[in-house]
C-alpha cells in the first residue's frame, strides 16, 4: 500500500466556513494592483475578521484607484525616494501584507516586509530559486513571523476530498498521476509570463498545479527527468516532467503557454483510480472509480471565487501565533523550489536572479 500523504496537506476542520471569523480582524495590506491582486482582494474582502487596510503600487493614481474600487482605506505609490510598497510597509497599522508582484521582485518585497515586522502571503513561486527561498524562510524563522506561499489550490475543498481518498486507500497503491494545464499565452517580449528577468515561463507559474496531484498523493519525488521548448528569450515555453518514486510510482506532469489542454488530473491506483473534472487547479467534480463498479461523483463548490481558503488559513495560523501553517509548511515551499531548480537545469533556464 502506498504511504498515505502527511497529515499536514489536510485541514482539520475541512467544513469550516472560510468567510467565519476565527479570531481578532487582521488589517491586510496588498503589494501591486494586477489581476491576481484584483482578484484576491475581492475574496478577502469576504472574511469578517479581515481590513482591507493599505495597497501600493508605482503609481500614486493607481494606488488609490484600486483603493477606491475595492475598498482599502489606504494608498502608497512612489514618492520621491521611496518606492509605494516601501511606505505601506512602514505603515504601523498594517499586520500582514499579500505580495502579488512578479515572481522575481518576491525576494526583495518579501525581506523587506519581515523586517519591516509584518506578516506575509507572497504569491507563487515563492521566489526565483531555493537559495532564494532559503534565506526568506531562514528570515521568517528568526523573526518568528508568519509567511506562507499562496498556493491557493491545495486549500480548496475539492483538492482537499482528492488528497484525502488518496489517503485513505480507497484507491488501493498508487502507481501512476498524470496532469496537466495549459493554454495559448499571447507571446510578448515584455509580458510578465514571457519576461526572463520577472521570472517568466510555463515552468514558474503553471507547474505548480500539475505538481500538486502529484506531491499530494505521493509526496515528493526520488527522481525528476525534464523535457520542454525554451524559446530564444531563454524562457520555457513548454514543459513535461516526469517522477519517479522508490515503490516504482511514476507521474507526468505537462505545462504549456503553446496549447490549450484539458486540464485534467487522474489518479490511478490497484483498487481504483480518481478523475478530476472542471480544471486540474479547480476542480468541481471528483469522479472515483473502484474495480468494475459504476463510478461515483463527488460534485463541490467554492466560497468566492476560490482564494478565501488560503485566506482563511493565514487568518487563523496568524491569530493563533503560528509562524507557518501546517497545510502548507515552508519546507514544502522550499523543497518544491529545489525541484524547480533541478528542472530549469535539466531545461537550460537561467533567470538573472540566479547570479545575485
């Protein structure tokens, strides 16, 4: 039988109601003003123990046009010298900030929040690379502050249900998973998803997903072997990883900014085996089928559009005193980093950040 998965990727309270306060209202402040940033401000906004205190950006006009439209009281862009997220920082009032830049300003934003004294969601990847990620949770250890990775899948209902039959043996040993996520991103030299230096690539902001069925079914892998199309920025365009584990369980994992895919996870094990269906970072349904039965569905919904869970375990781990969050611990951010280092070798992808 195979192992089941840590106890940490499991919510104990798995039917709690993300929207339900759990402790002293927290004032958020929110780093940059792009879509994801958008989009998590509209779910926090949806706790009752959360303000929605302070956003930055470069632009003044920015800053308090997003304070405007969703609500933050409020706003830090450039001034002078000092950059807008370095002011909210040095705002006393705020007690946790999102960081939702690109992937290789997190470092930077990251450090200077913990010795600022604030708590911190930082948006996935956590950074560049592991030494990078190292050093900050290193930091947020020393400090005794709370950061966390906003993987924001794996704190979803319907993830957490998959996680749990894996776990259970319902399914019987597992032995192969299979997942992928893609879709045609419009290629631009400048774009954040395409630019070497923010960190662009399917690899940093895709793969996280696929590697989720995997990680949350059989941990972390013995052995990686990568393929893919780098493109003649340097960025992976496309890639499909391969692990291998010691009870001899496989996964392939396919991320791609070239193609649209289904979107699919499956789970296969000796007894049976778990689809998911909607799309393999959301999915709304489970379909789980055991031997030569009829299988079953499993439908499910989310509160919001889906970020309130991660919300809501930041929340409560912050009100509760903990500097990490057992669903999500800090190794896990670490050790995926270490994975991804190995494949951008394997794939020839170096990111200026690597040579700080």
């Amino acid at each position: 039988m195979t192992p089941p998965i840590a106890k940490p990727w499991l919510f104990s309270q798995p039917d709690q109601d993300p929207r339900s306060a759990t402790g002293a209202p927290l004032r958020w402040g929110v780093i940059a003003t792009g879509g994801i940033a958008q989009a998590v401000s509209k779910d926090l906004a949806l706790l009752a123990d959360a303000e929605l205190y302070a956003v930055s950006s470069r632009s003044q006009a920015t800053a308090e046009s997003f304070a405007a439209t969703y609500g933050f009281a409020k706003a830090y862009g450039d001034d002078g010298g000092a950059r807008g997220y370095q002011r909210l920082l040095t705002d006393d009032a705020v007690d946790v900030v999102y960081v939702a830049t690109p992937h290789a300003q997190h470092f930077e934003i990251v450090l200077a929040a913990l010795n600022a004294g604030k708590h911190v969601l930082c948006e996935k990847a956590l950074t560049i690379n592991a030494r990078e990620a190292g050093e900050l949770i290193a930091a947020a250890r020393q400090k005794k502050l709370f950061l966390m990775e906003a993987v924001w899948s794996r704190f979803l209902p319907s993830m957490q249900r998959a996680f749990e039959i894996a776990a259970s043996g319902e399914l019987g040993e597992v032995q192969w998973i299979t997942a992928d996520l893609g879709f045609p991103a419009l290629y631009s030299p400048t774009a954040r998803i395409w630019a070497l230096k923010d960190g662009g690539g399917a690899l940093l902001d895709l793969t996280v997903y696929p590697l989720l069925w995997a990680l949350g079914t059989l941990g972390f892998p013995q052995t990686v072997s990568a393929t893919g199309h780098v493109n003649d920025d340097g960025v992976d365009a496309q890639n499909a990883l391969t692990l291998g584990y010691r009870h001899g369980a496989q996964a392939q994992l396919t991320s791609s900014l070239l193609a649209h895919g289904p979107r699919t996870a499956t789970v296969a094990g000796s007894l049976g085996y778990l689809q998911a269906i909607g799309s393999v970072n959301n999915p709304h349904e489970l379909l789980v089928g055991i031997g030569r039965d009829d299988p079953r569905t499993e439908q499910f919904t989310t509160v919001g559009i889906g970020y309130t869970y991660e919300l809501r375990e930041v929340t409560r781990c912050i009100q509760q005193g903990l500097s990490e969050s057992p669903v999500m611990p800090l190794d896990d951010s670490l050790n995926t980093m270490r994975l991804f280092d190995g494949v951008r070798a394997q794939l020839g992808v170096s990111y200026p950040n690597d040579a700080r």
